[in-house]
C-alpha cells in the first residue's frame, strides 16, 4: 500500500496505461496489442496500471511541493516525477494542448540523501512511494479528465469521484487544460506560443505581477 | 554561457548527440538522417549537442547532489535530470551494462520554490542552467568513454581531458562501467540481477554495511 498524503497536496497527478492485448480468435490466433500507451479500463471501470510509463516522455520533478501554507509534517523529502505517453507529448508541441487519451502518470519516491558518495541534497530512492495517473478520455468522462489513485504500481487504478480536492485545484489553478503545465518546463513556453493558458491562470500570472 | 560549478562536483554527466543529416547527392537528392540518437562530432572533435534528448529515457533527478562535504556556497538550489539514448536504455535492460554508442546527458535547472500555487518545495525552472554529456564510443576513446561540457544547449560540447576529477571519481565509485548507476533507481536492480555492478562499488557498499 501506500502512503495516501500526496495526491490532494500535491495534485499534480496523472498516470498510466497499459498493455491491452486484444486476441483475435478467427480465422487465426493472431495477437494485436493495442497501443501500449492508451488508456485502457477493466470492466469495473479501474485503470489498468501503464506497463511502460518510465519509457514515455518525461516532463518534470519536484521534491516536496505544496500548495498548503502549512507543514506536511513528513520528517522526509519525497521527488515526484511526472511522464506522459508519447503520443500526448507530440500533440502537445503541435497544438500546445492535449489530445483526446492523454495519459498523464506522477511518480512518488523517496528522497534519499546519504548513500553511496553523495553526502548533500537528495537523489531518488528505488521504490516507488505513490503513483497516481491522470487520463483524458472525452467519451468516458462527463469532464473530459479523471485521476485514478492506485494502491501499488502492479495493482488497478481506482476513479476518484468528481468533486474530490484534487479536480477543483486543477480545473481552478491549472495552466492548460486542467493540467499544471506551469510545472512542465518544457511545455510551458509552447503553451505561452501557442495561446492555450487558461484565463484563470493568466490572471492569476498578472495578480503576482510576472 | 553555463555556469561551471557542477561538473567535478555532481559528476554523473553525459550527453547527447545530434541529428546528423547525411545527404545522398546521388542518383537522386534523397536525404538519410541518422540515428537521430548516435554520438556525432566535428571534424575538430567536438560533440555535436543531442537534438531531442528530452525524448530519450529518463533516468533519475537529483537536487544539490555534492559528493563532497564542503558546503558549495551556492545561495540557489539546482536540480539535475539524466537521460539516455533509448538503444543504450534497452540494452542496458537485457544486459546490465552500457552498448557502445551510449549517450548520457546531464541537464542541470533552477530549482524555484515559489510560483503559482506551490508554496513550498521545489518545482524546475524553464532555462537549462548546465548541460554536461558522457559518451562511450569504444574506437574513439582509449578509456572507451568521454566527458564534454558545454557552452549552452545549442553550442557544440567540448572534450574534457582524461585526468580531470569527472573520470578518476567514475572510475573510482561509479556503480556499473564508470556510471553512476546507484543513482538511478530503476537500473541499479537490473545491475545487482544481472551481476554487473563494478567490485569497487560493491567494496563501497560493504564498508557501509549495507
């Protein structure tokens, strides 16, 4: 299991998809895999976990990032990293927004600060502390978006429901689309190039003077 | 120009490479890019710099690693993000060590704790602060491997000579073939199950009692 502090805090999340093979039964036992990179669901409605999220493209970390004035009250330093599928990033770069089936995946680890020669600030530790995905899927989300939480990084996603914390933030703080690509370094200039800030978030860019 | 405090300091460096267009003059005036993710060079040996390194495989990130006791004296925080060409990504998976034509790039940005909503922590700024490459290019390098820094992101990066700090430290802790492998967390356990980790490290890490 783990840790469930991040999520609402941190809120950056996103993840992940998943290898869906598809069995075509006739005339042959031929296998097709379905994009390796799409969302894909059980018939509860879960996430399946993504089988190759840390071969997507990277967008960004952060170490203990909140929104919240107040301690976290964790007596240790967490990294988040966030990858999305390869398909969404290149959409991105053409439009400077996200295409249908984005999958966006945050990666929780421990930031560890002693160990081999290093001796100052922090690298990542091998487990995986959170994981939690973001998915654009038009059709099946009445907001376009969902974000599923997932206990550990083999089991499924579980929908967390509109309305929770995690949705508000976004859809009221985010740069693009729902997603805090003010975060992304990368991503954040295409999107000041391709016009697609949100009003919220240029107004919120003017209140602090930038 | 970068500032150059973090290479002898952080060391995992490595680089990148380029898309080196190679024309067909004839019959026709087809174009062959090349592996857009093999190391290429000038004619005077400088490094070409890794068009699209942010879609390779990301490794890990670190904030202000130092591998030495002092105090840097920087008033800043800088993260570091490594990627590597995906062919070396891949092999690296089936064999536990480093293909010829490894490229490794070190990314080094501005950590900033306050922007948008986050208040604490630290997110990654937009501008690339350092940009450092090691390359394994067994006919080119006596020591199969090379360092080069760079100027900027779009310069070309110069040799670093065998000698200087960054090749006797990797020599002497790098986890697997003069790479900071320990660092990354997703490769260190196919090293200890592939059996490639280097004696020096695996000295290191009894002495630590691990």
């Amino acid at each position: 299991m783990f840790p469930r502090t991040l999520f609402a805090a941190i809120g950056i999340g996103v993840l992940a998809v998943a290898v869906a093979a598809i069995v075509v039964a006739r005339p042959s036992t031929t296998v097709h895999a379905a994009a390796p990179s799409l969302p894909a669901y059980t018939p509860k409605g879960e996430l399946l976990p993504p089988a190759n999220y840390r071969e997507w493209i990277y967008l960004t970390s952060g170490i203990d990032m909140s929104y919240s004035p107040k301690d976290n009250g964790m007596d240790h330093s967490m990294f988040d990293n966030v990858f999305v599928n390869p398909e969404a990033y290149q959409g991105f770069l053409k439009t400077g927004t996200w295409l249908d089936k984005t999958v966006m995946v945050l990666e929780v680890r421990e930031a560890k600060s002693k160990g081999s020669i290093n001796v100052r600030g922090h690298f990542q530790g091998a487990g995986v502390m959170d994981f939690e995905v973001h998915v654009k899927d038009e059709a099946r989300f009445p907001g376009k978006w969902a974000f599923f939480s997932f206990d550990s990084d083999k089991g499924n996603g579980t929908l967390i429901p509109t309305g929770a914390p995690c949705y508000t933030c976004h859809a009221a703080h985010a740069a693009v689309d729902t997603t805090f690509v003010q975060f992304y370094p990368t991503l954040l200039p295409v999107a000041h190039a391709k016009g697609t800030l949100s009003p919220s978030f240029l107004k919120e860019e003017m209140s602090d003077g930038k």
